[in-house]
C-alpha cells in the first residue's frame, strides 16, 4: 500500500508539474496584471505552512525508523522505504518551492518590473518537480511490477553455494527499497541441512524473505 500510494502521489506530482509549465508557459507570452503586495503575502504564509508541515514529516519519518532499529532486520525495511511517507513529503517540498521560487520573482517584479521573472520561475519549479517525480516512479515502479535483480547478484549466490549443491531454480523480485524476495530450489550433493544453506544465505543482504526448496543427490 505505502508503494502504491508513493507512485500515485507521483503521478499527481507530474500532472502538477505539467500544470504549472503550461500556465508559466501561458503567462510568459501574455502577461498579467500582478498585484505585487498581496501576492507576496499570499506566497510567504504559503511558504510558512509549508516549511511547518515539511518539520512535521521529517520527524515523523524520524520517528518510523526509530521504531524500526528496535526490531530486526527483516521487518526495518518497510520503514526505512516508506514510498507513501516520501510522497508526502516530496508534495509539501514541491509546494514550499513554488513559494519560494515566487517570492523571489515578485520581489524582482515589484522593484525591478521584471515581471516576466515570475513565469520563468514557475517553469524552473515546474522541471524540478517533473525530476522529483521521475526519480520517485523510478523507485517505486520496480516494486511493483516485481523487478528481478541483476544477474551479477545472481550469479554470486549460485557460485557461493556451488561447492555444496547446484541452483536448479531462483527466482529473486524486489518486494521493497533494496530489499528482495527469493523462491530457490537446489540439487545438493552433500548432507547440508536447509538451516545450514540459508546460513550460507545471511551475507547476502538483499535477501529479505527467502523460500528454499531442497532435493539431495545423497543415497
């Protein structure tokens, strides 16, 4: 769910980003009539909500993995990569930037008459946010449609556990952040028990939930 709601908060980014070019882009070429000293004031209490609400998320963000460093390994991911929390958190980023990227165009507009500025700036605000939520699909996409690893991580647990048995099976999908899921069956040619090959198993740290099958050559 936090997954989900990271990468449709990521969608609703880019829809406010394409918003935002469009009506810069719009201004740009017909200039409006601009009402400098309420719409400072309008843009600084913006920009106060915004940096109270960004505190807000940061501790609470703070306070998720606190918990988590009290519990182990395999359950501190969901913490640390709480796609949802980093959403919202990216939502009043983009937010506080508008604001302040405004501020700083209307103060040149007042006393400058560079009025054009304000457009500029909310193209600027618009292709930082399209970048923000690029690399949040990036992150979250993965995840979702069940990416396999590379095959170099691959490849080294097969040749970690080569002298002892042969992987006749593996299957290894992202479940969370840099954490993956593998489903894996081998041939043993050795007495190993299942407990020893997952001990075998522990240094690699990806692996965050691990289903092992095991079939013995051994008469």
């Amino acid at each position: 769910v936090s997954v989900l709601g990271g990468y449709t908060s990521a969608i609703a980014l880019g829809i406010v980003a394409l918003l935002m070019l469009v009506e810069s882009a719009h201004r740009l070429f017909n200039p409006q009539v601009i009402q400098f000293n309420e719409a400072i004031i309008v843009a600084c209490i913006g920009l106060a909500v915004n940096i109270v609400s960004m505190v807000l998320l940061g501790e609470h963000h703070h306070d998720h993995d606190d918990h988590a460093d009290s519990r182990n390994h395999k359950n501190d991911h969901a913490h640390h990569h709480d796609h949802n929390l980093r959403a919202a958190y990216l939502h009043v980023l983009a937010d506080a930037l508008t604001s302040l990227l405004a501020i700083v165009a209307l103060l040149f507009g007042k006393f400058y008459g560079w009025n054009w500025l304000d457009a500029v700036m909310g193209m600027v605000g618009a292709l930082l946010i399209a970048k923000w939520t690029m690399n949040l699909i990036n992150q979250t996409s993965p995840i979702l449609l069940d990416e396999n690893i590379e095959q170099a991580y691959r490849q080294s647990i097969t040749d970690e556990l080569a002298p002892f048995a042969t992987v006749t099976d593996l299957h290894m999908w992202k479940v969370c952040g840099h954490h993956y899921s593998v489903a894996m069956t081998l041939e043993a040619n050795c007495d190993k028990t299942i407990a020893e090959y997952k001990q075998m198993l522990l240094k690699f740290d990806k692996i965050n939930h691990l289903t092992l099958e095991l079939h013995t050559n051994q008469p």
